[in-house]
C-alpha cells in the first residue's frame, strides 16, 4: 500500500476559521427547525458567536447536502437486510415564482422518508421516475399505498408491481402527515425560487428528520433522553 492511499482525506472543515461544532449547530438550527437566516444570526450572536446571515446560508449550501448524503448512506446500510413492509407515496404543490411545483414523497410504515423527489407535472412519466428511483435506492416493498392519483397505476402497471397498490380514504395519513414539517419549514423560508434549491433543500431535511425522529409519543422519558443523547453524539461526528 502505497503512502498516498494511507492518508486520511482532507478535512472539507480546514478552509474556514469557525470551528467544526459551530458549523454543525448551524446547519441543524437552519434546516431542522423553522428559522429564518436572520433568526439563527441573532440566537448565535446571544451565545457569543458573531457570524453573518450569510455566511449561515454558505455553510447550510456547503455542508447541509455533505451531512445529508453520510447520514442516507448509514441508514441505507442500515436497513439493507430488513424487510420493507408497506410504503406510503404522496405528492404535495410547492409554488416556484408563481408556478407549480410536484414534490414527490415516500414514506415508510414507521413514518420514515424514504425518498423526496421534484418535477414540474404530476403525470405518469413522473411518477414512473420517482418509484424507480425510490425503488432503485431502496429496494421493493410489500405494499403500496397511494392517494386516488391514477398516474401511481400508470407506473405501477409498467413497472409490474400494480398488484401492490392499495387506495383507501385514510390509508394514506401516514405520507400526508410527513409534509406538516417541511410546509412548516416552507413558510419560514418564504418558499422556494428554484427546483434545484427545492429538491436539494428537501432532501436534507428528510434525513436529518430521520436522524433526529426518536418516536417520542410512543417511549418513556428515560428511552427518549437516551435516543435523543445517541442522535445528538452521531450528528456531532459526522465528517469528523
């Protein structure tokens, strides 16, 4: 083995003089909770840390989709060998400058997001695109559930799945309700001006809501503190 290939890779923190934790905490603050640039600058400047709304938004551009993309890999490797049992698919509007925008959703039975997706139409040619790639990343589920949309039984049917399918009136929830935070989210970032902000931004925030989901309606206080201590620990890691 040769020198080179023994060295570690370069730290991608070792061009800015702010240190790795405060960076962390910003891109958490930003894209976890419903906080505007200005807001964070603010909270920042009343612990001692003067940084620029926009140096907020370089390091959220910058790191937000590095931190993302190592979290998607561990949990992929992660559920890898588990069975997928049933999905939940859903498509919400987003406006872009005046037009309408498809973000596309899958959802897991335990509420997890599994795959966010953007086009400008809600078409079969859409949808088709976005169950591969869901499909491509994460294997095949068992079941399907989907909204009365019929371009899900145009795809389904040409991927030959259409077996899976299954519409009820409240079969759904599950998807639907995984959009309240990202609108929430949407509303605080006084919406999107472009796709390519939209589907970077909302795919992001599906992970780090996956990261820091710990399901705390359904555990005691003792269960929760420990998942939110082994969540916080693993995010603080990341790129180190």
């Amino acid at each position: 083995m040769s020198r080179k290939s023994r060295a570690k890779p370069p730290s991608p923190f070792r061009c800015f003089n702010s240190s790795p934790a405060v960076i962390r905490v910003v891109v958490m603050m930003y894209v976890r909770f419903p906080l505007s640039l200005r807001n964070i600058e603010d909270l920042l400047f009343e612990r001692g840390v003067d940084v620029c709304h926009e140096t907020v938004r370089m390091w959220w551009n910058r790191f937000g989709p590095m931190f993302a993309g190592e979290i998607r890999r561990r949990r992929v490797n992660h559920m890898r060998g588990f069975r997928h049992w049933r999905w939940h698919l859903d498509e919400m509007y987003v406006k872009l400058n005046g037009e309408m925008a498809y973000l596309w959703r899958a959802v897991d039975y335990e509420g997890e997001i599994l795959e966010s997706y953007v086009t400008k139409t809600r078409d079969k040619a859409a949808a088709l695109a976005f169950m591969k790639k869901a499909q491509k990343r994460h294997g095949a589920p068992e079941a399907i559930f989907t909204d009365g949309l019929r371009s899900y039984r145009a795809a389904m049917t040409e991927l030959g799945n259409e077996d899976k399918q299954e519409i009820g009136r409240w079969a759904n929830n599950r998807a639907e309700n995984g959009h309240l935070p990202f609108r929430r989210r949407e509303r605080a970032m006084s919406r999107f001006r472009r796709m390519k902000t939209l589907q970077k931004f909302a795919s992001v925030h599906a992970s780090l809501s996956n990261h820091f989901s710990t399901e705390r309606d359904l555990i005691d206080r003792q269960t929760f503190k420990e998942r939110r201590s082994a969540a916080l620990a693993e995010w603080q890691a990341l790129a180190g």
